[in-house]
C-alpha cells in the first residue's frame, strides 16, 4: 500500500499552524513505508508493539525520534531503554519506578509521558484525573526518580461518533495538564500527546501539541 503523501502534506501544514508534533504511527506497516514517510522529512514515528520497535529501529535510519506509544511490560523496559525518545503510555508509579531503574542502568535519562484515562471504555490503560495529578506532584517533589523526565500527558478518547462527547474528555485531560504545569511551573512538562486519525481535530481545538496518527498517512490496518 502506497502511504498518502497529500494527506501528510495537508497535515503537516495543519500541524505547523498548531504547533504542534506529529507523531506517525507505523505499526503493523513495514519499514519500506516508513522510508517514505522519512524521505519526505517526517521524523517521529510512533509503535505500540516493543518487538515491532526494536525490529523496525534496527533497519532504519539512527536520525528517527522512536514513541513507544503500547502499554509497556515491565519486563521489556530494556530492550528499548537504549534508544527510545518518549514513552507515551506510563499508566503507574511502580513502571515509571521500572524506566527509572533502567536508565540508571544505561545512564540514560528517559523521556515519559504519563497515560490518562479519559474514555468511556474501560478498555483503556491510565490514571484517573485526579490520581494523575497526585502521580506527577510526588515525582516533581520527591524527585525520586532522575532518570526518567516527566514530559505531559496522554490519553485517548472514546472511540465514537460523539464529537461533544470527544470533546469532553479532551477537554478532561487538558485540564489534569494545566492543574500540574500550574503546580510545577520551572518543570519542562509540556507535551500533551492526545488525538488520533478520526479526533485530531477535536485534540487540537482542545489544546494537543503532540497527535498520533496513522491510518490517515499509511492506510486502514488489517
Ligand atoms: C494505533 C494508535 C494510534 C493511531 O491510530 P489511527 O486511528 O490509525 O490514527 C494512536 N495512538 C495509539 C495509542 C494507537 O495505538
């Protein structure tokens, strides 16, 4: 499948407007396309299996900023401490205790944003609103863990037509972000990783500076 160069165009236009970063997200794609979206200047690519990752970084080129953007098995911190640029998916203290140990380890200081629960499902891994705010002010106070940065949020909204719906929940995780910059204003906590192909527009009305898309640049998964 060829990946959408017009729509990656538009996009990025839309996103430079915004300030915002876009993080395509490649999995299930093979490496080929994700050269082509490299050769036409994209540089973060985001997956969410640790396998598919640490196969398709082994191929490509060094200069790519990898997002794990899964849910993150202690056991596979690891295999991609070395080389990841942010982890989007940290859901509690005892992982980001995890990453920290790890990154002492390699002596590396790992870039983590913590997951929030924002959708109806409860399918969906994450903190709640408030808990996520408690989360991040013991971490920025006790600065227990210095070799994990706390960078933002993310979260994902309900999977429905219901843009008011969407929107609120946006809106929900916007809050919890402003709540804990306002707290810890000398923190360089300032990515709020939310929105995806069929919400990034709501995302970005909400106050995103960083979406993941990817049906929209490689095509429908199978
Ligand atoms: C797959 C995935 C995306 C991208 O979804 P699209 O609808 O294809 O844009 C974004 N975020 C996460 C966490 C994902 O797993």
């Amino acid at each position: 499948m060829p990946i959408e160069v017009t729509a990656y165009k538009r996009l990025v236009d839309e996103l430079h407007a915004a300030h915002a970063v876009l993080v395509a997200v490649s999995k299930t794609k093979p490496a080929a396309d994700v050269e082509a979206l490299y050769a036409l200047g994209q540089r973060d690519f985001g997956e969410n299996y640790v396998q598919e990752l640490v196969a398709k970084q082994a191929l490509l080129p060094a200069a790519i900023r990898w997002h794990f953007i899964g849910h993150l098995q202690s056991n596979k911190i690891k295999m991609i401490a070395p080389f990841v640029h942010l982890i989007h998916g940290v859901d509690s203290l005892r992982l980001l205790e995890a990453i920290d140990k790890e990154g002492r380890k390699i002596g590396r200081r790992i870039n983590c944003l913590l997951q929030v629960h924002i959708a109806q499902e409860d399918t969906k891994y994450g903190f709640d609103g408030t808990e996520v705010i408690d989360a991040a002010s013991f971490v920025f106070s006790e600065n227990k863990f210095p070799n994990v940065q706390l960078c933002g949020l993310m979260g994902m909204a309900s999977f429905t037509e219901n843009s008011a719906q969407v929107k609120k929940e946006f809106e929900a995780l916007r809050s919890c972000f402003d709540t804990i910059r306002m707290r810890f204003p000398n923190q360089p906590f300032n990515m709020l990783s939310m929105g995806m192909s069929g919400d990034y527009k709501i995302a970005l009305e909400c106050g995103s500076n960083m979406i993941r898309i990817g049906s929209m640049l490689f095509g429908v998964r199978s």
